[in-house]
C-alpha cells in the first residue's frame, strides 16, 4: 500500500486533458485522485485507488466534479481597485478620460501589490489557480500572487510612453528583466514580456521585444486587433493592419498570446493557426466595451489554440473565469449561427489546458494529468440551480455559478476550503479596499 498526502473521491472528474480519443479531455464517474508532493500520483477508479492508496487525508465528495484549477490567461489584477470607476464607454474614451488619468494620479507599488491580493481573492473564490497579468509594478504582482499560493505569470511591461514605474522603454524593460532574475527559479512564478498594445508601442521596441523573446525563451503577451478603431487607425497611420505589422517585424509566433482579436480576416484567423499564435478570449469585456466579437468558431476549426481571460475588473467588471465561459460558449454560437459550436467541454478545456498551454505551463497545470501538479477545484453540483444532473460538464458551463466552488487548491495545497480562503485573510482584504476607495474617490 502506498502512502499519498491526499486522496479525493468526487462524483465525477474531468480532466481536460486531450488525447485521441477524447481531445477535449475525459469525464468520469467514480473515479479518485492520490496526490503526493504537490502532484497528481494517480487517477483511476475508485476502487483501485483505495486498492493502492493510502492517506490520513482522504476525502469523498458526493454531488461534486473535480476539475483543474482555471486558467486566466490575460488579466490586470491590480485594477481590481478601479473597479467600477468608469462604465459604460467606448474603449478609448474609457482609456483616455478615466483610467489612464486615475492611473497616473494613483498608481504604485503598493497600489498593485494591494489590488493584486485583492484579484487574487476574487480569482481563487472563483476556481481560478493560475492567471497571467499585465501591469505596472510586476514584481508587486508576483509577490501578492505567489503570497496567495497561486501560480503567477507577470508581464515585463512596455510602452513608449513614461508611467509611475518607468521612465523610458529602455528603463522598463530593464526592470521587467531584473525582475525575471530574482523569481524566475520560483516554483509558481513565470514572467512573459508584455508590449501593451499597437498603439502604445513603437516598431524598435516591438522588434527589441523579439529579439528578448528569442534570447531568454520567453512568451510575448500583447493587446491586439481589440477594436475597429485601432485597426483602421492603424492603416490610416502606416498602411498596415496591426496583425500584419507585429508579423512583419517578428513578433507573431507560438510564443505570442494576442488578446482580444475580434478583428481579424480569414487570412489572418488561419496565420493564426499556421504560425501557432494563441488567442486570450474576453467575452465580457468585449461586450462591456462594445469592442466587438472574436471569431472564436473559426479560431479553432482553423487549429488555433485559444483560452480564456477576464481583462480586469475595470472593464468587465468582475474575474469570474464561469461566467466568462458561458458567454464565450453562447456568442461562439450565435454568431456562427450554428449550435455545435464551443461544446460545453471544449469551452472548459479552453479554460484550463488551452490556457495553460497558451503561457507555457502545460507541462505542469491545466489539466488533471498523471505527474501533473495537483491544481484542482471541486463544484458542488448538488443545488437547486444544477439539479437534475443528465451532463455534469454541461451543468458547470450552463448553470453552475461561482459560488458552488467550494475548494480550491495548487501545488496540493488548500487554498480555500469550503468557500473560506486559507491563504488570505478576507477582513483585511476589504478594510484595505475600503482604504484606497476613499483614497481615490477623494
């Protein structure tokens, strides 16, 4: 009999994982989990489990589905503290007259470190292990993050203009790299090099940003295509789509995560797939800000890899990874005009491994997976919003809502247990968002 630090034995178990049979991962029933050293050590029936198995934590969870831990693939965590600031805007009215001013004024260390902790909390309470930022101040990001026990992927963020964290590309740039030599043999820390946007970034720094990503084999996190604004700003300044001019010096390749995307041609969406560039989804945002629809359909019965972000709650206005799948389930739909299309299983598996997959971590997150690292969440299916239960993967992408997340852990470890955080403490968390309300509202 071998021993196991924890064995977990739900109603059902999905695993997200693709195989040939099953490329949008398996679903069982009866099935348990041992998990030693932070990683997944078996998955198997019940019976051969506790067959093989044992451990003085063993747990049964009539009712519940295990799944991996989400994935939240583009998101400005920090901003949690602009939560609400401005609403209903256009992209660039919202930008230039509310957040980038309240930015400037507001915006430092503390301000990401506390606004990441407070996302951290949100994300967790909503099944969410993993999550990708892009902002000011990462090495606030990581430290808020990794303190709440989640994996982290902070941006080297890049601009051409100067902020409150740096003055000049240059600067930021050194920064962000000086930042990845302290935390980059951190466990659950991972940096990407973050150029904001086609319209905030020049070509010699967009081409210094393919080089880096060459250099140090790191991924390129960038805004792209999220308006028809930007896009014919784009060829009314230049002559080139946005798409066309990061291809053209070097930035378009499967390390790339392009986010938002809604505009894009058939020629494009199939690059997409041919040059391997993933695509971060954001449903709600896009609709929030009217930004437009990404061909999600298309995306993916051309091969690209797509996942899912939230954006941040400034323009969303929450990280609530469920939700965002069942919009992105429902638009997929609609504007395809074909039912078919992002099965409830394929849109959790864009969640989960497609994220994981798109920032470079497939190897050790997103899927439940034999020598995987035990980031799981367990849905309590047993209310009356998802009763009767015919398909438990359906149930979580069409009914279930963010409070029937129960548990949550990474690496193995309990991060929040029966819907009480064990890394943070809530109290505190509200009192300090209290804190910059008043702050910024004055």
């Amino acid at each position: 009999m071998q021993q196991a630090d924890l064995l977990i034995f739900p109603e059902w178990l999905f695993t997200a994982h693709p195989s040939e049979n099953s490329p949008y991962g398996e679903c069982h029933s009866d099935y348990g989990v041992a998990v030693k050293d932070g990683q997944i050590v078996a998955i198997a029936p019940s019976n051969e489990i506790k067959a093989q198995w044992q451990s003085d934590n063993s747990e049964t969870h009539p009712g519940k589905i295990l799944l991996p831990g989400f994935v939240n693939t583009h998101c400005h965590s920090a901003m949690t503290l602009l939560r609400g600031i401005a609403n209903d805007l256009p992209l660039m009215e919202w930008l230039e007259g509310h957040i980038w001013p309240a930015e400037g004024t507001h915006v430092n260390k503390q301000f990401v470190y506390d606004g990441t902790l407070l996302a951290a909390a949100e994300m967790l309470r909503c099944g969410t292990t993993c999550f990708n930022d892009m902002y000011f101040f990462p090495e606030a990001t990581l430290k808020a993050g990794l303190q709440a026990g989640m994996r982290t992927s902070a941006g080297i963020i890049a601009i051409d203009f100067p902020s409150a964290y740096a003055q000049s590309p240059r600067e930021y740039l050194d920064k962000g790299l000086d930042t990845l030599s302290r935390y980059k043999d951190k466990p659950n820390a991972k940096m990407m090099l973050a150029p904001h946007a086609p319209y905030t970034v020049g070509d010699e720094l967009f081409a210094e940003i393919a080089a880096l990503s060459t250099e140090h084999d790191l991924g390129i996190h960038v805004h792209l295509h999220e308006t028809a604004f930007e896009v014919a700003s784009a060829v009314d300044q230049n002559g080139k789509r946005p798409f066309q001019r990061l291809l053209d010096l070097g930035v378009l390749n499967s390390k790339t995560l392009a986010v938002h995307m809604t505009q894009l041609t058939d020629d494009e969406i199939q690059q997409c797939s041919d040059l391997g560039v993933n695509v971060a989804h954001c449903p709600e945002s896009n609709l929030k800000l009217a930004s437009g629809f990404s061909p999600t359909t298309a995306l993916t019965r051309a091969g690209a890899n797509v996942c899912i972000g939230t954006d941040g709650a400034a323009s969303n206005n929450d990280l609530d990874i469920l939700s965002e799948l069942r919009s992105a389930s429902l638009l997929a739909k609609a504007q395809s005009q074909d039912a078919t299309a992002l099965n409830a299983a394929q849109t959790l598996q864009m969640a989960t491994y497609n994220g994981a997959k798109a920032i470079g971590w497939e190897d050790k997150t997103g899927s439940l997976h034999l020598g995987k690292s035990a980031d799981m969440q367990l849905i309590d299916l047993n209310r009356l919003e998802t009763q009767p239960c015919y398909d438990p993967v359906a149930q979580v992408v069409y009914s279930a809502s963010r409070d029937q997340i129960t548990d949550v852990w990474c690496r193995g470890e309990a991060l929040m247990r029966d819907r009480t955080l064990k890394t943070l403490n809530e109290a505190e968390l509200l009192a300090t968002a209290n804190a910059w309300h008043e702050k910024i509202r004055a």
